[in-house]
C-alpha cells in the first residue's frame, strides 16, 4: 500500500497548504515512487501537483479533487484521491506528454487517462467520468 504522508515528507512538505490537506485532512496517499502507483486496488484520480514550481492552478484542484472523487464515486468506496511526489510526476509526465498540474486516472496503478489544467466542473465530470467507465485499458 502507498506510503500515506503523515507526517509529510520532506518534498510534500514543500507543497502548497491546500495540496497537503489532500493527504492530512483527506488521507490521500503520497506516491512517493512509481512502483508504489500499484498498491491500492481502488481506481485513483492521481493529482500531479507542479513540483517545483508555483503554479496559480493547484491549489484551484487540490480544491475540488475531493469534490470530484466523491462525486464520480458517488459512495461506492471504488475511487480515491493521491498526491504524486516528483519522481513519479516526472516519470508520468514524461510518459504522457502532460501540461501541468494535472489529474490522471489510474486503475490497477496504470494510467488509463488525465486531464490537464484547471477545468469547470461539467468539463471534470463528463471526461473523467467517460475514463473510469471504460473497462478496456488502453494505451
């Protein structure tokens, strides 16, 4: 299971407040290391933050992403929230070719969609409620 940042570790203690309440107040996990995308059998709306630099737009998502998982999990217990710590940040967006910050969907730790950007509310719901509908994982 993913290591959860309490106390936050020494890169999410430099994050903005709002990002640290994800994984505080929240109980989000800290993924700290690739290998650790693969711990939690619940899909996960993995929020890429902007490590290292200062972006207006994270805290604007780290806002609503609590918002967003409960609502597109509408009780269930099959969807959560993560924070990325850099490495996997970078590795991600690397691989993905993201803008950041960023929210990207994983299911068994694999990406199967993200989006990019502080978006409005319909534009959250409609895209990434179409990604955890699809049960094919591709790529």
């Amino acid at each position: 299971m993913p290591e959860i940042a309490s106390p936050a570790p020494h890169a999410a203690a430099a994050l903005h407040p709002l990002v640290q309440r994800l994984m505080t107040a929240h109980g989000y996990a800290y993924i700290l290391a690739p290998d650790d995308l693969f711990g939690d059998p619940r899909d996960q709306l993995l929020f890429l933050p902007a490590h290292g630099k200062s972006h207006m737009e994270t805290p604007d998502i780290a806002v609503v992403l609590p918002e967003l998982v409960q609502a597109l999990d509408s009780g269930r217990g099959r969807l959560t929230g993560a924070v990325a710590g850099p490495a996997v940040e970078a590795a991600l967006r690397e691989a993905m070719a993201l803008a950041l910050p960023a929210i990207v969907v994983l299911r068994n730790g694999d990406p199967i969609g993200s989006i990019a950007r502080m978006r409005d509310w319909d534009e959250y719901l409609t895209r990434l409620g179409a990604v955890l509908a699809e049960t094919c994982v591709t790529h």
